[in-house]
C-alpha cells in the first residue's frame, strides 16, 4: 500500500468527488473549491475507481450508490493499492452500511444530508491525519521502545515506516488502523473515552463524528493483531470508562 505522507504536503490539496446525483456533485464541488480545494468529479464507480488510481488524491468522498460499481467495492480496490483517506457518503440510515464501509477501510462516514460546516471539518482533520501534523505524543512508557521501534508482546510498531508486524509477520493495516494502533501503543496504560479518541485520532471535536466509528476501527485491528479478538491481549476494554492499551 502506498504512503504518501509528507510528500508534496505544500501543494495545494485535491479531492475526488464521487457521487452520481450531478445536483449533489456540484454543492459539493462549490464547497470545496471555496475552501482552497481542488477538486475532480465522477459520476460512476468505475471512473471513479480509475481516477483515484492515477491521480494524487489527497482525500475522496466516496458515495455509496453508484452505477457500474457501487461505493463499497470502489472503497476496497483503492484500499488494495492506496491509503487515500476515503469518507464515504451515504443516504442510508442502516447501521449495517456503515459498519461495511469502515470493514473495507474507509476512515469515516457522513449520512445525507449533511452541512457544509461538518463536510469542511471532516475533511481538514483527515487530511491533516494523512499528512502526519498534529500528531500524538506519548503520555507515557509504550513498552520496549528503540528509535522509531515500538515493541509490545511480539507487537513491532515502526513509527518511521508506518509499519507493523507481529512475531515476524507484517500486518496489513489501513492508515486509520494503524494511527489508531500507534496512539495507543504511545499512551500505553492511558484509557481514553470515544470521544477522547475521536478528537486525537480522527481529529474531530464536538459533535462532529461518530462515536461508532471507533468501535468498528478498533474492531478491525483486533481481528488483525489478535490471537483471539472475542480476549484481546492488546486493546482492552475499561467497561463503562472507554479503552486503553495494556
């Protein structure tokens, strides 16, 4: 998977449009050009797919129906080859779909109809997120710990490389998972309530996120790094308080 964090962090940041609604496509398009973005639209899956592999995106928001190939699995071709930040765009209220999209690796969501304000903020945080500013330091000792080495019960964290393997073995993470997984490997014994963890780790404050977003991220880390995900060795659960890493 490509990384391309601190890589022409200057330039001025583009985001793909994907949506089929051309009413819809362009208010997005108006909101983001006015705040300093560039921006290219598809109105298809399958176009969408194409652009977001030839071109530098620095963000796509991706809508869930689509003709020709339907968001999902426009969201798991791009997290084959890229860590783009995706935030997908639905009009669905199903828990179920937006439990999907974050199982195929999209950062987040946002249900329509959504206000400019949201969209704007959204967007910022994760791009900010993608490009390594405001990152988050240790509060505290994150077990044995080497130059850019985290090292956790056969866990190996290189914070330089963006990479994680375990007793050997790389772990394919997508680039939400491991900013997740790296913030609490550096606050190791911190518990931090969702909200908390939505703020340092998505970058949204207030009412902007939702919380379910962390469980379902969580989620998919420990069926990667876990020997049992149902008895997590490494992200535990406080009950009643939030999570923290032992």
């Amino acid at each position: 998977m490509n990384n391309t964090n601190n890589i022409n962090n200057d330039r001025k940041k583009k985001i793909l449009i994907v949506e089929d609604e051309k009413s819809i496509s362009e208010i997005l398009t108006y909101t983001v050009n006015r705040e300093g973005y560039e921006s290219e639209c598809a109105f298809d899956g399958i176009t969408a797919l194409r652009l977001a592999l030839e071109d530098n995106f620095d963000l796509i928001l991706l809508d869930v129906m689509l003709p020709g190939m339907d968001g999902f699995e426009v969201c798991r071709k791009v997290r084959e080859k890229l860590d783009t930040p995706i935030i997908m765009l639905t009009a669905r209220e199903e828990e179920s779909d937006k439990v999907m999209g974050l199982e195929l690796g999209a950062d987040d969501y946002m249900t329509k109809p959504f206000s400019h304000a949201e969209l704007i903020s959204r967007i910022k945080a994760n791009i900010r997120r993608y490009y390594g500013e405001n990152r988050i330091p240790a509060a505290g000792s994150a077990g044995a710990e080497s130059d850019n080495i985290i090292s956790i019960n056969g866990l190996l964290i290189d914070t330089k490389k963006y990479s994680v393997s375990k007793n050997g073995k790389e772990i394919s993470l997508s680039k939400k998972e491991y900013d997740l997984l790296e913030f609490f490997a550096k606050n190791r014994g911190t518990v931090f309530q969702r909200e908390e963890i939505m703020e340092k780790v998505w970058g949204y404050e207030g009412f902007y996120g939702d919380l379910r977003t962390v469980d379902v991220t969580l989620s998919r880390i420990r069926k990667k790094i876990e020997n049992n995900p149902a008895e997590p060795e490494y992200i535990q659960n406080k009950r009643g308080v939030g999570y923290y890493m032992s």
